[in-house]
C-alpha cells in the first residue's frame, strides 16, 4: 500500500508543497482557513508529516504534550493527576524541552485525531494520561509516528515510538489478595472498577492469581463493578450487603473504597470488627478515615517523572527501554482485620 506524502496532500489541496509545508510547521503566513483545510485533507488522507523530515526543514520540535483525559471529572479527594504533573514538570523543567499541557474529554477525541491535535499544536512528543483502551486516541496509538508514553496502559504493539510506564497492576492486587487471604478472609468482595480499563482487568487477573493459589472460590458475582466512583460504590455496596456479608471487600480505588466504608457503616456494620476493607492508591485522605485504610502505595510524582524521561529517550531516539515499571507498596493500616480460626 502506499504511504500518502506531502506531495500527495498539496495535490488534494490545490496548493503548492510549500505552502502544506508552512501550514504543518505553523507559519504565520498561511491563511488559518487555508491551514485547517489542509489539516483535514489529510487527516482524510491518512497523512502526518514525518518527524525526521520536518525537524530537518524547520526548528527541531521542543515541546512535549501532556494530554490528559478526564481530570476535570475527578473527585476533588483524587490528587493523583496532580502528582503526575508535578513529576512531569520536574523532569522537562531540567531538559532541554518545553511542557505544555491540555485537558480533553472523549467527546474531544471523538471530533480530533490524536495525529491532528499534536500538529496542530506542534507537539514533538505526547504523554497520555487518564487514556482508556476503548478511547478513539488509544487506537491511533498503534500506527502512530508521533513519540508517545501512555500511563496505566501497555500497548500491544511493536511500534518503537510508543512507550509505558505504569506499575505491575497484576502484582500489587496479588499482592493485597494475598495479604487478605493470609488472614483467614475467605468470603471477599471485589469492588472493580470500569471494566474497558487496562489497570482493571490486570488488577482482576492478580486477584485471580491470588484466589487460585490459595485455593479460594471467587464467583463472578463477587465482582461488583463501581467506575472507580465513590458515589457509585457507595451505592453498589449497599444494595449488596442487603443480601450477602463478605468478611472483605477488596477496592480497586482508593475512592471506592470512602464509598464502601461509608455504606458498611451505614448499615450499622463495624471496620475492621465486621468486614475488612482494602484500598488501592493511597490517597492523602486514606490516612484521615476511620479507620486509617490499608491500601497499595502508587508513587504518582515518580511516574510522571518516569513518563517524561522517557518519552525525551524516545523522542531523540535513544529506545532502549519501551516499558518502565515503577515499585509499588504494600501500606498496612488498621482497616484489615485477621480471624482467627
């Protein structure tokens, strides 16, 4: 099949190569009309301009792009993006490149391509956070031939612009399953969260792993599914314990895990006395509840750290690493009890 040029896209357009060229490298002198006619000829096209080409013609690209979806949707309890950010700004504060940061929603990813949005900007690298695997930006990753590291999600592809880094979600939930298991908490509840997210089935699956070789039964409706919403779990927990009494419920989020507590408490149940309750992030407030909650320990600055050197790795074409794992930890409080036979 063959690969759509720049030639190819001034032909479409009516235009000289030139002028394609200063639309894609943001002129001043292109009629803005004529830049995003342009623009979506050859986004109908299939065309992004060649990084290699492009730095070769014009100024090398400096900026990196911080692309994160769904933040102005989070609880106000939820400083995990913030700490992505500082971390990220840490890192390009001390290299040679610059940060620029944008919030989108899906219904943006619907109406512009990723390509798009990082040309438009001239954008040489992008991290994205906050990135589902059914997001339309998630499936442009694929082919993509615009640096990109994504958190939480490792792509499938072979592709060497695209990177990740994330913790081992399979881990840190066998991890807490575990921890769970060994004291003697054998009827657990899973509160999930959005079942299309990466770190969502991995987590299932390290709960798995934990369950089987422990030798403990968990049915399918044991896992109740929250959206990693506070307000949703609370609610969902409630309905459950009209019905069923686990001695655990093993929370996805530190955020679902506020929502069950509170519904547990509701119902007249006592933590840790009646049911255990397990978290996942350590959120600042998960140190002020009532109990304190026992959860898993992310280091969110060093991730966005992490991101960010090494997107600048692939974005000078040193690729020696694609995925980095950041260490999690165990943080052990007093929402778990253990029973005693």
């Amino acid at each position: 099949m063959k690969m759509t040029t720049i030639r190819d896209v001034a032909k479409a357009a009516g235009l000289s190569v030139s002028i394609v060229s200063k639309a894609f490298n943001n002129y001043t002198d292109v009629n803005e009309k004529t830049r995003q006619r342009i623009f979506e000829i050859a986004n109908q096209m299939g065309y992004t301009p060649n990084l290699v080409a492009k730095n070769l013609s014009s100024k090398k690209q400096t900026t990196i792009g911080l692309i994160s979806s769904g933040v102005l949707n989070n609880s106000e309890k939820d400083n995990n993006a913030f700490n992505i950010f500082k971390g990220v700004y840490t890192a390009v504060t001390t290299s040679q490149f610059e940060l620029s940061i944008y919030l989108i929603d899906s219904q943006r990813q619907k109406q512009k391509s990723y390509a798009q949005y990082c040309r438009e900007r001239n954008i040489g690298g992008a991290l994205l956070q906050g990135i589902r695997v059914d997001d339309p930006y998630y499936k442009e990753l694929i082919d993509t031939n615009i640096p990109c590291v994504v958190l939480d999600i490792i792509p499938e592809t072979n592709n060497g612009l695209v990177g990740s880094v994330s913790i081992d979600n399979v881990k840190a939930s066998k991890e807490i399953a575990t921890y769970l298991i060994e004291r003697n908490h054998r009827d657990i509840a899973v509160m999930a969260g959005r079942k299309k997210t990466y770190v969502n089935s991995e987590r299932i699956k390290g709960v798995q792993e934990a369950c089987k070789e422990n030798e403990v039964e968990l049915q399918d409706n044991e896992i109740l599914y929250a959206d990693f919403s506070e307000e949703e779990a609370y609610v969902i927990a409630k309905e459950y314990l009209k019905t069923k009494r686990p001695t655990a419920f093993l929370c996805f989020s530190d955020l679902m895990a506020f929502g069950v507590m509170k519904a547990v408490k509701e119902v007249g149940l006592k933590i840790p006395e009646d049911i255990s309750i397990t978290g996942f992030d350590d959120l600042i407030f998960s140190s002020y509840t009532e109990p304190q909650l026992t959860t898993i320990g992310q280091d969110f600055f060093e991730i966005g750290k992490m991101a960010a050197e090494l997107l600048q790795d692939l974005m000078e074409n040193k690729l020696e690493r694609k995925h980095v794992n950041i260490d999690h930890r165990l943080v052990e409080r007093g929402s778990v009890k253990t029973i005693f036979p």
